[in-house]
C-alpha cells in the first residue's frame, strides 16, 4: 500500500526525525533483529543524503547496525541487468544531431526561429530535446491509461489561451508536438527510465521508503503506486504547511506556504538566529569579505562549510583567495568544460582551421600548454614564429606565414605540421568520422597525451571518445561547421568538478543544499539581480499550457527555490547573506526576499536582521620609496650590437639594459592596415631593383622613369592584393618619383654610381678583456671614379627634417654605418624620399670621418664599463620617455 506522505518540517532536526520515523514506521518484519535495517530499502536524492541518513540511524540506536539498503533512484536503475526486449537508450548526442539534421532540411524553419545559417539551429535542437523530456516525464504515465491522453491534454492546454495567442504560437505548437511525438519511441531516454521504474516495482522484494525535498511528481507517482501494489512505500518529505514553518519565514513569504498563511504568523515573528546581512562595496570587497569569514569559521572549528554561489563570479575569487590561504574549495557544482585551458586548446585548433591561420588565432594555439609539449624547444620556434609574423605584420594565411620563416628552419617545420593537420579538416563527414579525425589530429599534434596529463584535459578527451562510439549509427554527414559548432555546444553543456581536495569548506547551488545540514553557510550574491535565480524560458510555452500539461510553471519554480532559500535558514545554524551593496557607481538593491523579511520583522515590531561586520586584519607595510634604477649587470654584456641598440644606449642606459641586455622589447603590434614602416619596406624594395637595373642595364636617363613606374607597379600590386589601403601610399610614391630620379640622375652627374644595397656588414671590435660585434643592414652604397665610398640611408621625411637630423648629436646611425663598413667611406647622407616644393634631396653628415672615429672608441669605452660594472640608469629625457616601451618598468614619474 502507499501511505500517505510523512511531511517533516524544514529543520536541523530532519534526519533525525527520519530516523526515528522509519525505526517506528513498522514497515521492518516482526521477527527482524532490531539492529537489523537491511529488510527496508530507503531511496535517497542523492549519496551525500545517504551518510546523514546512517549518522541519524546511529545517533538514534546508539549501537552498532545493519544499514537499509540506502540508494538513489538513478544508481538503482543502472544496477538493473539488461533487458533483451528492450533497445539501448540513444545517446544525447545522437538524439540532438539526428533533430538537427531534420530540422535543417526545413528553409522555413530558420526563417521562423531568425536562424541566419544551419548551425543556428543547433541551441534550437538542444533546446527542443529538453523540451521534449519535459513533455515525456509530463505525459507518459497517462499514456498507459490511454494512448490518446496525450493528445487530449494539449487541446485543452491551447484551450487556455486567448485566442489571439493561439493563433499566433499555433506554427510553434503544431511543431513542437508534431516533433515530439515523432521521437518519443523505444530510444527515448526518460520513457526508457519509466520502463526501468516500472520493471523495479514489478520485482520488488523490500517495503520503500522514498525520502525527497519535495513531493513526487506524476513521473514518480506513478512508480510509486505501481510499487505499493506489492509492498508498502513511504513517502517522506518536508512539510510547508503555516505551522511547521518558522513563523518568521511564514509571515515573509506565504507564498511558499501550503494551504495558505496561519493567523498566528503574523503575530509570532521572532528575528531569525544566526542569519546576517554583509554588504560590500564591490565585487571585490564582496569576495575579501567572504574570504575572511570563512577563515574565520574555521579557525573557530567549524568543519562543514557551504559557499552557495548565487554569484559565480565572487564565488570564484573567493575560491582564489581561499586557495591563497592554503584552504581548497571542494566546487561540487563546477563550471562549464568549455571555459577549461584544455577545451580552450581544441577550440583554438578547430579555430584555425575555420580562419584559414588568421595570425591572432594562429598564435593562440601554437601558446597552447598542449601543442607538441614534447618538443623541448617549442618556446623558441613559436617566439621566432611570433616575431616574425609581427616582423613583417602578417595578418594571415599559411603561405604568408610559411615565406617570413626561411630563415626559420626549425619554427617552420611545426608551423607546416599544423597545416598538414589542419588541411585534413575537409569534406562532409559523419559525427564518427569528424569525432575519430579530430582525435587524430590532435595525437599527431602532441596535445592528446598532454591533455591525459591535465584534469580538465582527460575530460576532453573522454569526450571525444564518448562522441566517436555514440555517434557509430549515425550516418548523416555534416559539415566541418556543423561538426565545430556542436563540439563546442558539447563542451559548453558539459561541467567540469574538479577533483575535491578539502570537504570542510563545498561550493554549491541553492538547490544542491536541500536536506543537507551545515555548520555555517555564505551565499555570495544575495541582490535581486541574482536572488532569486533567472529562469530560462522554454520558447513559447506559456504558462497557462505549461500548467495544463504539468510542465512546472514560472511561478512553480520560483515557488520551489523560495522554499530552498527558506530550508537553507532554518536548517544552518549561522548564515551570512553577502551582496554588492554598489555596481558601477550605481545602488544595487538586496534580494526582494530579503527586504520582505526585513519588512515583516519591522510591522511584528521585532529587531531586523542584522548586518554582519567584517574586520580584515591589519597588514604593516614596509616603506621603500621608488628610486631611480641604475642596474649594473657585467654579466649580461651583449655580444652584438646594432646601430638602434648604440642608438638606445646613449638615449637611457636603462632601455638598452631592459631591451637588449634583459630581451624585453615589446613585440611589433599586428595591424590590418599597412603602416608607415610598410611603406618604407617598399619603397626600400622598389630602390633596390631600381638601382640593380640601371647598374645592370647601364640605361639612358630617358628611359628611366618608365623602369621606375613598373618596378613601383609591380611591388605596390601586390601589396593592394594584400590590402586595398595601400593605395594611400601608392598616390603618396607616384608624386615622388619624378623628383627622386631628378635627384638621382643629379646625383649620378656628379660621378657617384650605385654599388650595393640593403647589404648585410658585420665588425668585431676588440679590446683587452673583451670584445663586441657590430651588425646591421647599409641602405645603399655608391662610388665615385677615385674610389671613395659613400654611404646613403634613405628616409620618408622631408629634406628640412632630415638637415636637422643630421645635426644632432645624439643620433649615431650614419656614424654607425661607416664604422661597419669592410672599407672605409668619405661620405655619408640621409635620403628625402618625401617632396618639398616638389624636389627632394639629401642632407649629409659632417665631419664624418672624425665622427666615425669618435664614435668607435665611445662604443669601446662604453661596453668596456658595462662590462666592468658601470651603472646603467634611466636617464633619459622626456622625449624618449614618452614612446619608451619599458617606462612601466623603470617607473618614471614615481621617483
């Protein structure tokens, strides 16, 4: 028989009445050892339920006993032998992508639901399915009265509408039934776990006691009667009837309340014990604050402690500063696999594939932790990777990539592997064959024996694994989209618990506290945007239908987590409700909740609840003013030396220290419009072919601009196949030809001819104790018939620009370039190639071969002291200052 439910109320003291209720249930037979609980089989939410229950037992028997057979429903069906008659359940993925690959063949379907590609319909899918076993757990138990049951309770639930609103979901409704209907066979999950309820409650062999937060729904009414049939059951559950509920919680929310608000409630409310307000004035201060009265708990011995994270972001930097203090949250609720570093590396892989190696994203994967963690030098080849594609701001592309690697040879051997394996990602494959191929992938590229060394990792490839054998039936192809986005829905629906470290302090969702009993509780997160919870709406089922189908409703679910937050209060004997008092500047109101409690104990004339006080402890700081750094570092003298590094040097000993003696120049920046260095990279080519023509060519003036116009049409075409932006500076080039070759032929007149360019030098300067190398790459050298050498440097300035750069004192470059020189040179000139007054032109350095001279023994004499310890201090003028990438380092400004 079914008794009638045993109704308990909200308390500390549940698990004990439970105990004593099923001790004096007589449901034990009569001849049973009294110690003996085995003969009774208690169903139990979940296994956490199961030791309290065995707690509560002992305390009450107070000596050694047999358990109950103590079991969830869930663990009781899996222990069930297979039944020959019955097919295997589908498995989630293959039921969601067999609806997918229906849904999609309907155009009209997209236009319906806004989906603008056939991925879009994947969420819709997901959403449908669980729709579905809404429907199912809702409708099957009347399906064995009547097979058209179904059918009779959706009428009369569209009946509920207006008529208005029946025409206008009348499209979605006919849908959603017509798709229900048609997947609701053998496979289906929920009906096959109501045939397992049904097989248990034919086989029963124990009388049951059924032990649940909240009354059976019709899915397991029915298999309650179906087992009282055989034996007895008993219902256990709380009790939310005015006089089993602290009058407090009563007077607040008599909307939780069965049978509606007793008089007395109104009159009795007393201040609840142990509850307190904490109210932060930012996230931060939210998360110290929690941080602080959790260490508190515990160093008071309390053991059993609950973070209900209604805000997941406090919650979550909670857990750092816990973790901090050497305190590790046990998360039972988890988060998303999807926000994991290793489903993070498979995305990143799938994404270049999708972007074809767009540079960003390119990069992101080579970064992976898990890509070809075996090699030892991975570090190196993608730093080299890195600097080169910024080197030469390359935006995209493995052919792009691959050219500004030759000189890469070890780089461009893993950046070509990822293309291979990248390249296999082609075609229209099933979900086994898009699942087995991404693994593959992934073994060839190293990352699928890193990822069994992570956590997270083993779950992701489990994942995989689990898709290549449940997907074996489908043979649907899909495309590599298709395949993308639902590997990343997977992920994203899939949580990751991390493994527990230290059960005194758990992280939970309110609903995850029902029938648990803890020292104390902190909810993060008690404001109205967070209490009560958001609940998601199921398209358009209203909830006049959802009532009339026993769908639970908004207001049934809302009903239910006020009831959770009220058990979480009577049940804990201290709990502290924390919330952001302010966000952006503006006032962020506590939960509506608790603001009816504070209303309810102000008109009964009772004390509100009070606000909680948090005293962080007192931390004394050492003072230590910023001083100007001058490090000294004789160790880290540089080998070589280039003209900007000498140039960095006399400009602030500190930037050449951090830039080139520490390596920490910041890396050039990837833009998708050409920029003004571009621009001279150009140019610089178009120059260089220019000059080696008419050397070669030995051309007549006349004939010249047209030799320059096609080189020029040539380099800048295919820079505007790149980027039609660099049309700007093609229009900027064509108005200083004519000049240039003007100049040019000028030049040649006087006897200079063009000898080498964009030629690599190198010179070793040596000296007792120590010596330097000097490198870098002339623009252009000419020659005149006596044999002396000029050294041209060409410039995108103006000719007034570059008189006053040649002047200066503080810039080596030409100076530089002479000394590098495997034979001496007479001259050296900066080159216009910008127009004024339509002429261009150059200016010459002075006295440099005297400067040449000075400049090689002030390299000696500076890398000498280096090299003995001479300190390298920022002092540099504020005009270097001001684009000096390593100014945050050297904190100028704060000393």
């Amino acid at each position: 028989m079914l008794h009638d439910p045993l109704l308990i109320p909200p308390s500390a003291d549940f698990w004990p009445l439970v105990a004593r209720a099923i001790l004096g249930s007589g449901l034990l037979p009569p001849h049973a050892n009294a110690c003996d609980l085995s003969a009774v089989r208690v169903l139990v939410p979940g296994f956490v339920h199961a030791q309290q229950l065995k707690s509560a037992l002992s305390a009450e028997l107070r000596r050694p006993f047999i358990a109950p057979r103590i079991i969830t429903l869930a663990a009781w069906i899996d222990m069930l032998p297979p039944d020959p008659a019955t097919p295997p359940v589908a498995p989630a993925s293959e039921r969601m992508m067999s609806l997918y690959a229906e849904l999609r063949q309907h155009g009209w379907l997209k236009k319906l639901f806004t989906a603008r590609r056939n991925t879009d319909l994947l969420p819709l899918a997901q959403t449908l399915l669980t729709l579905f076993d809404e429907l199912t757990r809702a409708l099957v138990p009347s399906m064995q009265l009547s097979a058209e049951a179904p059918d009779e309770r959706w009428q009369a639930a569209l009946a509920q509408l207006p008529v208005p609103a029946r025409n206008m979901v009348s499209d979605e409704a006919q849908l959603v039934w017509t798709l229900w209907k048609s997947q609701l066979d053998a496979n289906d999950p929920v009906a096959f776990c109501h045939r397992q309820m049904m097989r248990l409650a034919a086989h029963a062999t124990e009388p049951l006691i059924w032990i649940s937060p909240v009354i059976p729904d019709t899915y397991h009414q029915a298999f309650l009667e179906a087992y009282a049939q055989r034996l007895p059951v008993l219902p256990i559950t709380l009790d939310w009837r005015a006089a089993a509920v602290a009058p407090v919680y009563a007077a607040a929310w008599g909307e939780m309340l069965e049978g509606g608000l007793a008089e007395q409630a109104h009159h009795a409310a007393e201040a609840p014990a142990g509850v307190s307000l904490c109210a932060a004035g930012s996230l931060e201060e939210e998360a110290q604050r929690g941080a602080q009265i959790i260490l508190g708990w515990l160093q008071s011995g309390k053991n059993r402690i609950a973070i209900i994270a209604q805000d997941r972001v406090v919650a979550r930097r909670i857990r750092a500063l816990l973790e901090r203090a050497q305190v590790f949250v046990s998360d039972e609720t988890g988060w998303k696999l999807s926000t994991t570093r290793a489903a993070a590396a498979v995305a990143a892989l799938l994404d270049v594939v999708t972007t074809r190696a767009e540079t960003v994203v390119l990069l992101d994967l080579l970064k992976s932790p898990f890509l070809f963690a075996h090699l030892p030098d991975k570090g190196e080849r993608v730093m080299a990777i890195e600097h080169a594609l910024r080197r030469f701001n390359v935006l995209g592309g493995w052919e792009a990539a691959d050219a500004v690697l030759r000189d890469e040879q070890a780089a461009r051997e893993i950046l070509r592997e990822v293309a291979r394996q990248a390249a296999l990602f082609a075609g229209r494959k099933t979900l086994g064959e898009w699942a087995e191929l991404t693994s593959g992938v992934m073994e060839a590229l190293g990352m699928r024996e890193a990822l069994q060394h992570d956590a997270a990792g083993v779950q992701v490839v489990a994942l995989l694994d689990t898709l290549t054998q449940d997907a074996e039936s489908m043979h649907q192809p899909f495309s590599f989209s298709e395949w993308r986005a639902f590997l990343g829905l997977q992920m994203e629906l899939a949580p990751f618990v991390p493994s527990d470290f230290d059960r005194r302090v758990v992280m939970l969702q309110l609903n995850g506290a029902q029938l648990r009993c803890f020292d104390a509780v902190l909810m993060v997160g008690a404001d109205a945007d967070h209490l009560p919870s958001r609940l998601d709406e199921m398209l358009f089922f209203a909830n006049a239908v959802r009532r009339e189908l026993g769908l639970p409703t908004r207001e049934m679910r809302q009903r239910q987590q006020l009831r959770d937050f009220a058990e979480l209060l009577s049940v804990s004997p201290e709990v502290v409700l924390s919330w952001q008092a302010y966000k952006n500047g503006e006032p962020n109101p506590v939960s509506s909740w608790v603001e009816r409690l504070q209303l309810s104990l102000e008109r009964a004339g009772r004390a509100t609840v009070p606000m909680r006080a948090v005293h962080l402890e007192p931390h004394a700081l050492r003072c230590a003013p910023p001083t100007m750094p001058a490090p000294a570092a004789p160790q880290l003298v540089p080998r070589r030396l280039s003209a900007s590094g000498y140039n960095s040097l006399v400009a602030c000993p500190y930037q050449f220290f951090a830039t080139r003696m520490l390596g920490l120049d910041g890396l050039g920046e990837l833009s998708d419009m050409p920029e003004k260095r571009d621009y001279g990279d150009w140019l610089h080519e178009i120059l260089l072919q220019y000059h080696e023509a008419v050397r070669d060519r030995k051309s007549v003036p006349a004939a010249r601009e047209s030799l320059l116009r096609e080189i020029s049409e040539q380099v800048f075409g295919q820079a505007l196949d790149r980027s039609a932006a660099a049309l700007g500076y093609y229009a900027r080039w064509q108005k200083v030809i004519p000049a240039y070759l003007a100049w040019a032929n000028e030049r040649e007149s006087q006897g200079w001819q063009f000898v080498v360019g964009e030629q690599q030098f190198q010179k070793t300067l040596s000296w007792e104790g120590g010596q330097i190398t000097l490198h870098g790459c002339v623009d252009r050298i000419d020659e005149n018939a006596d044999g002396e050498r000029a050294i041209l440097d060409y410039k995108t300035r103006n000719m007034q620009s570059l008189r006053d750069k040649a002047k200066e004192s503080d810039d080596h470059q030409l100076a530089f370039y002479g000394v590098l020189s495997d034979v001496p040179v007479a001259a050296a000139h900066y080159v216009a190639l910008e127009v004024s007054k339509d002429k261009t032109g150059d200016a010459a350095a002075p006295n440099y071969g005297e400067w040449q001279s000075l400049l090689e023994a002030q390299i000696v004499s500076n890398i000498r002291a280096i090299g003995q310890g001479a300190p390298l201090p920022a002092a540099g003028i504020e005009r270097i200052c001001v684009y000096c990438e390593v100014r945050g380092l050297c904190r100028k400004g704060a000393w």
